[in-house]
C-alpha cells in the first residue's frame, strides 16, 4: 500500500506507469471524479491486489467466496464497485485479496444520523461493525426522543452491523446542552425513568447497545456522572445490551476552560464495554478551523486514559468531515459541509493546491474570487496516521465521524491493512 501526494504535472496515467498499477484502479479506489484534472497535493491511494477471480458463466458471488475460503462479504469490501451492484458478469475481474499482510482484526464505528441516504448508508455498512445513530435526546424528566430509525436499523442487521443508540446532550447543529445533564444527575426519581425509558427503547427498536455521548460534563457533576454511569449500566448490561460511552478532549474540561485536567474514570473500566475518544468536527459561525482539537491533544488523552483503561476497551476516533469557510468569518453565518471526495474536486475544478497540516492531521486549501473561501477536510494521510496511532498503541478500534458520505478511500485503507470482524 502506497500513499502518493499528486505533484504539478501528474496524471493518472504517469501515476499508474510509476507504480504499475491500472488507471481505472486508481480511479475506483480513490472515488476520483475527473480523471483528467487531478488535484496538486490530492492524496492518492495505490494498493496491489494479490488474487484476482476472472468471472466464469454461472459464478456468483457466494461461490467464489466459497471456493477461495472467504465470505461474500470480504468480496464487496474488496471490490467496493460490487455493493450496489445485483449481479455479476463472465469476464469482470474480481480482487480476493491484496498484497499487504493484515496487521490485525479491527472493529469499526461509523456514525450516521437517521436520514442518511439508503445508498450511501449500504456502501459504508460493508465495512463496519457498529452503525451508531445519532442521537436521541432526553429532557428534563427522564424521556426519551423518538427518531426516525428503524429503517436504518433494519439495514444494519441485515448486513450484520451491530445499531447502537447513541444518547447525547448535543444536537446536530453543535449546540450543548449542559443544564439538563445536570439536572437530572441530581434527581434519583428522573434517573430512574431515564433508565426505563432506555431499557425500553433498546427492545422495541432492536437496538444492540446504547452510547452515552456528553461533550461537556461540569466539574462538579463529575462524580455524580460516573456513579450514573455506573448505575445505568448495570441495569442495561443485565439485560444483555452493551455500553458504551464517548469522551472528547473537552468533555471533563473546567469553567475556566483548562482541558484535559486529570480526571479519574478508573470506574468506567468495570462498568462500560467500550470507550471511544472522539473529537466531533461542527461548522461554527465564530470559529476559523485548524480542527477542533490538535491531534497531539487526542494522543495525550489516549495516553492518559491507557493508564487506566485497558486497549481493548478503546477506540479512536477519526473525522471524516469538511468544511467550507468565508474569510474572513462571517458572523452567524456557519461552515458549508464537504465530503473529502467534493473537496479534491473543487480543488482541481478552481485549480488550488492542497496542503497538508500534520499537527491536525487535516488537508486544506484556499480559493480566491469575489470572496475568500479556507476548505478544510481529511485525506487518507490522517486516517493513515490515525490507525498508526491506534496499532501502536495496542488499539483495535476505530469511530468515525460521520459516514453521511461514501468514503471509498477511508475505508479501503482501513480493509486493506486490517480484518474488519462482526459481532452479529
């Protein structure tokens, strides 16, 4: 597997010749929409396929897969240009598998809000373990939300994804809200109907787990929000449902507004199955993004929470997500969302190159017209380093933010390094 950044002057042709690889498998595998006009700095993808299958006349998918000791699905992530596709026909070549040795198994995360596209939605299920569904709220007393889910859920399973039911205190524009939190930690009564109403909703929508995801907890209902943790997911746990609980850079973070203050959520260790360090990416109207949160900001926390959570509990978070940004910042106008894939194109569409910023592991650029514009997204380069992060630090789980967006590179990267394993 190759990274290449594009230079001035470079095509998919001289690119294929350098590394002896087809153009249309560049084209497929980076989601590349104009060929002929490639981005400069635009990070390509080359991977080298191992076995390749000629297809005979009465092949399917099911009997390849049999014959090579592999399963349907291993087939559709390494042939992505299958998923949406009813049949197969003599003569296409299938890849079995790659060159690259697995590193090792992975569990994948991808968070999605129940609108996604159905299309969108199947692409990105081949490749996960969970499909988290964003969010459902509570309010003052303990009741749940009800979203629009249950055809996504239906999806999910069918394609042996685990749902999880993610509960947060943040809704979609980024907006916290931190005082119902707080009152409920306080009330044993609401607690009570909280759980309830959870245990509830996990079992009338055939939910696999549920997901407590709270980007801002004040200091002083730190103890009374573990001890609810812990209390929650007794019951929930009893009931055979798993438990997870998300934790971003500035979740514990002070009034003063002093982050990563040292925070003992040694409890959680016992009490939750697994814990995703995530950092969200929102298009704020005041802000101008060089990310949310560095990248070394989430390396320390995975370090500190290493000291006491053991690996296999953890995932990573990755971010799939772009922004478009006038300069200068506009008040109360927000960012415009771009998919990686539209962010290259409207990079070779306006001619503008694409830089690299390691600290945040994130790509952008700028355009220049009646206004000024910053784009800002994230290429392989980061994902790349992210999964380096996570192997090296004995991680096996990866959560991306969010799947709205097909992410053939992303995923790609991730199937070719790794064996993605199921829990359903």
């Amino acid at each position: 597997m190759i990274i290449h950044v594009v230079q001035s002057g470079e095509t998919i042709q001289s690119i294929a010749d350098e590394y002896g690889v087809s153009e249309d498998s560049i084209v497929r595998d980076n989601d590349i929409t104009n060929p002929d006009n490639l981005a400069v700095g635009q990070a390509v993808l080359i991977i080298y396929p191992n076995q390749i299958y000629t297809v005979q006349e009465g092949d399917s998918l099911q009997s390849i897969a049999d014959s090579y000791g592999t399963s349907v699905i291993q087939l559709l992530r390494n042939n992505p240009q299958l998923i949406k596709r009813e049949f197969i026909y003599p003569g296409e070549t299938i890849i079995i598998n790659y060159l690259d040795e697995k590193i090792g198994n992975i569990t994948t995360n991808g968070y999605a809000y129940p609108y996604i596209d159905r299309d969108i939605l199947i692409q990105n299920l081949v490749y996960l373990t969970y499909l988290s569904v964003f969010s459902y709220s509570v309010d003052e007393n303990g009741n749940l939300n009800d979203i629009n889910d249950q055809e996504i859920l239906n999806l999910a399973r069918a394609y042996g994804v685990a749902p999880i039911m993610v509960i947060s205190n943040v809704n979609e524009a980024g907006t916290i809200d931190k005082e119902t939190l707080h009152n409920i930690l306080g009330n044993q009564e609401i607690k009570d109907n909280f759980v309830a109403n959870i245990l509830v909703m996990l079992s009338q929508k055939g939910y696999y787990g549920v997901n407590f995801d709270t980007p801002y907890i004040r200091s002083e209902d730190r103890t009374l929000y573990f001890d609810f943790i812990a209390e929650v997911s007794e019951s929930i746990r009893d009931q055979g449902y798993k438990v997870f609980i998300t934790i971003t850079p500035n979740s514990f973070e002070t009034e003063t507004g002093a982050a990563l203050e040292p925070v003992d959520f040694s409890v959680l260790e016992q009490v939750v199955d697994g814990i995703i360090l995530l950092s969200y990416s929102w298009g704020y109207a005041s802000d101008i993004p060089v990310e949310a949160i560095p990248s070394y900001i989430l390396e320390l926390l995975l370090r500190y929470t290493l000291t006491i959570i053991p690996p296999e509990k953890i995932t990573i978070g990755i971010s799939s997500i772009g922004y478009i940004w006038q300069l200068p910042s506009q008040g109360g106008i927000g960012a415009y969302a771009i998919s990686n894939t539209n962010a290259v194109q409207l990079a070779s569409d306006v001619g503008a190159v694409i830089n690299y910023n390691e600290a945040n592991l994130s790509s952008y650029f700028y355009i220049t017209d009646t206004n000024n514009y910053l784009v800002y997204f994230h290429d392989i380069r980061g994902v790349d380093t992210s999964l380096k992060i996570m192997n090296g630090n004995g991680l096996e789980s990866v959560g991306i933010w969010n799947i709205m967006y097909v992410l053939t590179q992303t995923f790609l990267l991730i199937n070719n390094q790794y064996t993605i394993i199921n829990v359903i």
